[in-house]
C-alpha cells in the first residue's frame, strides 16, 4: 500500500483511482486459479500485478500445469517488488529442492500498451477500479487472445461476441469479499 502511494507520488499519478492498491490472499487464490482450469504448459498473466502475490501462488500451487508466470505493473516500486518476490520464490524453491517451479517474469510497464494477448493462456485482472473506460478498452484488447483462453475478473466485463462467461465464485481480497467472473473466449 505504501509502496504504492510512494509510486503514484513520485511517478504524478496521484490522482489515479485505477492504480489503487490491494491484493490477493495466498489460500484464497488457490481455488480461484483452479477454476481457470489450467492445463499442461499454459503460460498464466496477471495484469496488473502488484507485488506478484498471485503469480508467486500460481507457480507454487500449479508447477506441474503452469509453464511461466507472467505480470504487468505501472508502478515502479511495485513492479521491483514483483521482481524481488520472483528471485525470492525461485531461490527458495531451490533450496528446498521442489523441482519444476515455473518461472516468474515482471514486466515493468502499462498493461494497455504491453501485447500479453500475445502468449496468453490465463489471464487475471484485479480489474475493481480501472472505471467503464479502461474495463472497454481491456476488454478490446482480448480479442486478440486465442480461442480457449480463461479469464478471471473481479469486475464483469462489457459484452462481446469473443466473451462467454463461464462461472463465478467469491474470493476474499486484501479488502474483504469479492466476486470472481470467469469468461472463456469463444
Ligand atoms: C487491485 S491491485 C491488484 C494487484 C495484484 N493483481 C493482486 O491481485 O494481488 C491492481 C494493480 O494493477 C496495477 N495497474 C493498474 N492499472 C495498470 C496499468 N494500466 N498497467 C499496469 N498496471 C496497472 C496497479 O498499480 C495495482 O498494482
């Protein structure tokens, strides 16, 4: 939180709700990734992705499905952060000798300019805050993604032919209760 108020300060996005922080709860985001279904080999995205917390328990809990774990953040101090928890996750796994973690790469940067559509097989955004506009043109930016590729959002997304929710669940976020809205693309 303070990590990021520090960011949005020094980078003169004070005034930004959309870079609000919170963030995922280790136990809680387990069930909310099994439910995207991963499958042997897939590479999973969570856009906008803080201190990586569900991209460190998207590695560790799903090694034997996930082949890397990729996220985007704005925010530099979070995005360096990310990148601490990242070597962190991969040295310990290490010594412990658990084989097989996926690697985790940050990408310091906008989620709007960076094409993650590109390799994408999951895809998460913690999307509460981004407002109508930003939630349209994120989800103009999923029509580049492949057929079959899962969504997980905790903001519905606006209709479009390529969208087909799927399920939704509550999950508990930093801040309390949320819903979780599953689509595939079609
Ligand atoms: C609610 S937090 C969720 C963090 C993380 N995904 C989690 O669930 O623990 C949303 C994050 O998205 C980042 N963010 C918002 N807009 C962004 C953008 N345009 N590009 C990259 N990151 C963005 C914010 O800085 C913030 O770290």
């Amino acid at each position: 939180m303070n990590i990021s108020h520090e960011d949005k300060v020094s980078m003169g996005f004070e005034h930004r709700r959309d870079l609000c922080y919170g963030e995922a709860e280790f136990l809680h985001f387990v069930p909310l990734i099994e439910a995207m279904n991963p499958q042997k080999g897939d590479v999973f995205y969570d856009i906008g992705c803080g201190t990586a917390r569900p991209l460190v328990v998207a590695a560790l809990a799903y090694s034997n499905f996930i082949s890397k774990c990729k996220g985007v953040e704005l925010l530099e101090g979070l995005a360096d952060t990310a990148k601490k928890c990242a070597e962190r996750t991969a040295i310990l796994s290490a010594e412990a000798e658990i084989e097989n973690i996926p690697a985790i790469e940050i990408i310091k940067g906008d989620l709007f300019e960076y094409d993650w559509p590109k390799d994408a097989d999951l895809v998460f955004c913690a999307n509460v805050l981004l407002g109508d506009e930003l939630n349209e043109r994120l989800t103009d930016m999923m029509a580049q993604l492949r057929k079959g590729v899962r969504v997980a959002v905790l903001n519905a997304l606006p209709q479009r032919p390529y969208l087909k929710k799927y399920f939704q669940m509550i999950t508990r976020m930093s801040w309390g209760y949320h819903t979780c809205i599953y689509y595939e693309i079609v």
